[in-house]
C-alpha cells in the first residue's frame, strides 16, 4: 500500500466521525458531505507524513472547510431580498420539499431544538462549541481549526455556551403564564382557529415584520386585532413547523424547518394579551437573539 493508499484507508476510516462533526457544524447534510470532499483534497495535498495524530488533523481540517463555508453562508444570507424574492407560503414549500429525508432523519438525532440555536450563533463561536462541548476537542486543536489563541477559542465556545443554555429573563411564575400565551397561541394558529387567536389578542395589538421576514420584500405593520387575525391566516401552514421558545428569556415561537432558523415571532405578553408581535426574518437580527426552544 502506497502513501496515499494509507492515507485514504484512514480517511475513510474517520469518515463517520468527520461526518458527525461537519453535520453538527452546518446542520445540512448536503454541506456536510461537500465539506468533507473538500477535506479529503486538503488533507490528500497536505504533509500526512508529518502530523502526530491523523484524527486531530482531519477535523481541523474539516472543521477550517466548515468555517469557511458558514463565513461564505452567513455573506449569502445577509444580502437584501429584493421584491421578487417568494412570499412566506412559497418559501416554505420550496424549503420542505428540498429537504432529503436522509437530513430529516439526522436532524432528529442532533435535535432540532440544538440545530436551531446553533443556527444563531456566529460561525467561529459555532465551530468553537461543537468541537470542545459535543466532540471534546482540546481549546488547542480548536484555536489551530479557528485561527485564534486557545484562550480566544476558549472564550468562543463559553459565549456560544452561554446562548445555547438560555436564561429566563423574567420571574417563574410570569414565565409560565406567558408560556400558557404563547403556546395557545401557537396552537389555535396550527388550528386555523380564528376566534381563539382573537381572544388572545389585545385589540390595539401590532404586528411588525422586517423586509426579509415580509411578502415582497418591504417591511409590514399591521394595527388591531382584526388586522392582525387576517395575517395569521395567510401563515397558518408556517405554524405547523414552528415551535415554543425562549426568545431573549421570555417565550415567542421559532420557525424552523429541518432544524434551519428562518423566522422568530417574538411576543409581547401583558396580562394575558398578546399587545405586539415582532416577525423576524433579518439574519443579522437573528444572530442577536439569545434563543432556547421549550420543550
């Protein structure tokens, strides 16, 4: 067996280990699978022969391919729509029927309520947290994968920590009262039940959606309930696959298809009425956001 036979044996040996790793990094498998080819072409041109531990090199390199490919996803998502760009109803569509079952299927395992956190995070402090806190990685290995010191790779992976545990920002009783609001709300939504979103509504209650999270590309404010009631009905088939969670400590909804953030409905709850509701769609505002689904 030659060098590069040797070195493809144990590439292909680490396969599903590196699988694991670039998955839980991109949440796609697609991408997963992509960055692991372009792995494959560093590693196959780089100097093997000289590296100690072969796994470690391999997921450093996996992990810098990641990190470039979330660079270059997160410089994609923060260009504007334009007014052409599909409404909501399209987009999800569109967005269901491309997922392969195969990521579905991956997604469960990791859960969604992970990929969707991890989906907020910057792309080093994601790269950070999933190499030390799911595949134990010293800050060493990490800081050589992030091109930072040890200890900025450590800081990394604390503040990427600290946004995946979530805190509740307000006191235990009002939490669960809100979080009663919200998943009713969320409920009569998924129900196409009209009459049972009126009555969560505040009369005076508005709704405001930024530009990416709008039909058409320009943001949408809507004031009253009656108007509010029409626009739920237009996103009753969003519902469906949106969750329960704490948005910046208090209780909102997510949507998330396969796990992949693409909306946050954050709610103002004052006793008992929902008096606003902020849609949003806007990537860099998403990344702002200290989430934590509710189970």
């Amino acid at each position: 067996m030659d060098d590069n036979d040797w070195l493809a044996s144990r590439f292909q040996a680490s396969r599903p280990r590196l699988r694991a790793v670039a998955y839980r990094i991109l949440g796609s498998a697609n991408e997963a699978e992509d960055a692991l080819q372009e792995a494959w072409i560093h590693a196959a041109g780089g100097q093997a022969g000289e590296v100690a531990n072969l796994d470690g090199w391999f997921t450093t390199i996996v992990a810098r391919v990641c990190l470039d490919m979330l660079r270059s996803r997160k410089a994609r998502r923060e260009q504007p729509l334009g007014a052409d760009n599909v409404g909501w109803d399209d987009a999800l569509l569109a967005a269901l029927e491309a997922g392969p079952e195969q990521e579905a299927v991956l997604a469960d395992s990791v859960g969604l309520a992970l990929l969707v956190v991890l989906d907020t995070l910057g792309p080093a402090e994601r790269v950070a947290f999933v190499l030390h806190d799911m595949f134990g990685l010293p800050f060493e290995d990490i800081a050589a994968a992030t091109g930072r010191s040890p200890s900025a790779a450590r800081q990394l992976a604390s503040r990427a920590r600290r946004r995946v545990q979530g805190a509740p920002a307000i006191p235990e009783a009002q939490l669960a009262r809100r979080r009663e609001v919200a998943a009713a709300f969320l409920a009569a939504s998924r129900g196409g039940d009209m009459a049972g979103l009126l009555a969560l509504l505040d009369p005076n209650v508005v709704l405001h959606a930024d530009a990416t999270a709008a039909p058409g590309g320009a943001p949408v404010t809507l004031r009253g309930a009656t108007a509010v009631i029409g626009g739920a009905r237009a996103a009753s088939a969003r519902a469906v696959h949106s969750s329960l969670a704490l948005v910046n400590g208090t209780p909102g909804i997510v949507f998330a298809p396969l796990g992949k953030l693409e909306l946050v409905l954050s709610l103002t709850i004052e006793v008992d009425k929902i008096t606003r509701i902020d849609i949003i769609g806007d990537p860099a505002r998403l990344d702002e956001l200290d989430l934590a689904l509710l189970s």
